[in-house]
C-alpha cells in the first residue's frame, strides 16, 4: 500500500514530460486561424480557437467556444481556458459578432478549465446572461467537489487529477443565474432554475438538443444545433494532429484527464447514433468531421 503514492508521483512525471512533447507537437500542427477570431462554421454557428498553455509550459492544448445567434439573442457554449489574453480577445470579439445584440445564455458543456475557466470573466461582463449545465456537474463548478474526488478508473486520472483543484464559480454563478440540465437528454427550452424557477430567456424549442455524456467529466453534455445540424461533441472525442506532419485524426480523450474512459467510449458510440450532418469538437485541428467520419471512429472502438 505505501507504494501507491509513489507509483502515482512517478507517473504523475511521466504524464507531465509526454504531456510536454504532445504540446510541442500540437504547437507546430496548428493553424494560423488559433488567432482568437471567430469564424462562420455554419448559418448563426461560430467558433473562436486558441492555443491554451497550462502547467507552466509543460502542457498546451487548442481549445474552441462556439457562439449561436438565436431569435436576436445569442448562446456562449463554453467560457474558454483562463488567460487574460485569451479573455480580452474573447469579450472584444463577442462585440464583434454580436453587434447590437445581447448575450443571452452562457452554457457549459463541463467543467474542467480550459471550458469554464473565463466563465467569471464573461459573467461580469455581461451580467444578463444565466449560465447553463448540468446538474451532476453543479458541484465542480461551483466549488464543493473536485474532479480528484472521482473513483476514476485509470491510474492516469488519478495521477493527473492532483493538477486540477477545485473550482469555484459560484460568485458568478449565484442561484439567480443557473440553469440546470436534468436527465440523460433533452431540449435546452427547458431548462430551469435550482428551485425549478423559469429562466429569463432560452431558445425556441425544437432548436438546440443537448445529449449526458459523462465520461469526461459527470456532467458533460454535447449539444446539437438543429437549424445546422451541427454537433458540438465537447470533450467526447477530439480531433487534433498529434505527429508533426499528420493530419487530424478522432480519438477518444487522454485517459489522464478522463475518469471513466469505458463510459467515454459508450459515449463516442452514443454520439454517433444521433441525427446531425457535422460535428464540430472542442479540441479540434480542422473544420470538425463529418458524421461519416465519425460514424467510422466510433464503430472502430
């Protein structure tokens, strides 16, 4: 038994020197368009990306959030990765594309840094805006777990989940502002407050789908913009060019940031069973996959 924390401390090393190279390699993969812009990826869709380097250098990563425009309002999917940088380009290019619009809804897809990490940032900007997730992942954004507590089911995980403490964005997210996503699927319409309290604004019905699917994080949700027919997997797969020279290929998560990898792998299958035309994830080298290409990754698990 006294070996474990030593077991753990050493691979803990080990994760953090090829987490170093993997980073090094996704330095030289990616594209020019990592320049925090947002880009059209389909009709009232759009995606900002840039390179997020965590750990002290040791671990870099490219991260999207999406913008939709709904009805005059618009919906943030995700907050993004925390750097000051990253969070003034975000809030000027919000304006951007927005105009005279209003942000209306912030919407986590889960909690882990790199997409809740600006969340404060944008909450105080544009304190209109309710914030959307799911109910079993309220307690890792709002500060009363943290993702190390998960019985996870890789040493990997439990290795690297030292490296992620607890996060608290319950300032930003007073029970006034949260919505709440129950269930295994459903329509974002429906959404509601802590108490079942009807929120200020949501999109039509019939709109935005959103999918559980917990092996990330408890509470990741993937979400289907209907009007697109665009997915937006969250961290249920990526799409990134890990060897320099390669093009992007989907694989399932690194187990070292996972804490059920066999539920990601039903997750990557129950993806693929649902109705869209492009999927677009999070971490992503090209303008997604489509739903062939992923129909195909996921019958190869």
């Amino acid at each position: 038994m006294a070996k474990t924390p030593i077991i753990i401390a050493v691979l803990g090393v080990a994760l953090a020197l090829l987490g170093t190279q993997i980073s090094r390699t996704i330095s030289e993969n990616k594209k020019t368009r990592f320049d925090g812009t947002f880009e059209s990826v389909a009709p009232d869709l759009w995606r900002e990306g840039y390179h997020w380097v965590a750990m002290g250098g040791l671990m870099g990563v490219d991260v999207y959030v999406f913008l939709m425009r709904i009805d005059g309002g618009h919906i943030l999917v995700d907050a993004g990765a925390p750097t000051d940088e990253a969070a003034d380009l975000l809030l000027n290019n919000l304006k951007k594309v927005m105009g005279d619009g209003e942000l209306k809804l912030i919407v986590l897809t889960h909690g882990h840094p790199d997409h809740a990490g600006m969340l404060t940032t944008v909450a105080h900007a544009h304190p209109q805006a309710q914030i959307a997730f799911h109910e079993d992942e309220a307690p890792f954004i709002l500060g009363q777990k943290a993702y190390g507590e998960l019985p996870a089911d890789t040493l990997a995980f439990k290795a690297f989940s030292f490296n992620m403490p607890a996060s608290n964005f319950s300032e930003a997210v007073p029970a006034s502002r949260a919505l709440l996503l129950r269930g295994k699927s459903g329509d974002l319409a429906d959404a509601r407050g802590p108490a079942g309290t009807a929120a200020k604004w949501l999109p039509p019905k019939g709109v935005i789908s959103w999918h559980h699917v917990p092996g990330h994080a408890p509470g990741q949700v993937a979400f289907i913009h209907k009007p697109s027919k665009s997915l937006l997997t969250a961290d249920v797969i990526s799409h990134m060019a890990f060897k320099k020279g390669e093009g992007p290929k989907p694989s399932l998560p690194p187990s070292a940031f996972s804490w059920n990898t066999t539920q990601g792998r039903l997750d990557a299958l129950h993806l693929a069973s649902l109705s869209f035309t492009r999927a677009y994830p999070s971490h992503d080298h090209a303008m997604g996959l489509s739903k062939t290409e992923l129909d195909a990754f996921a019958a190869s698990l």
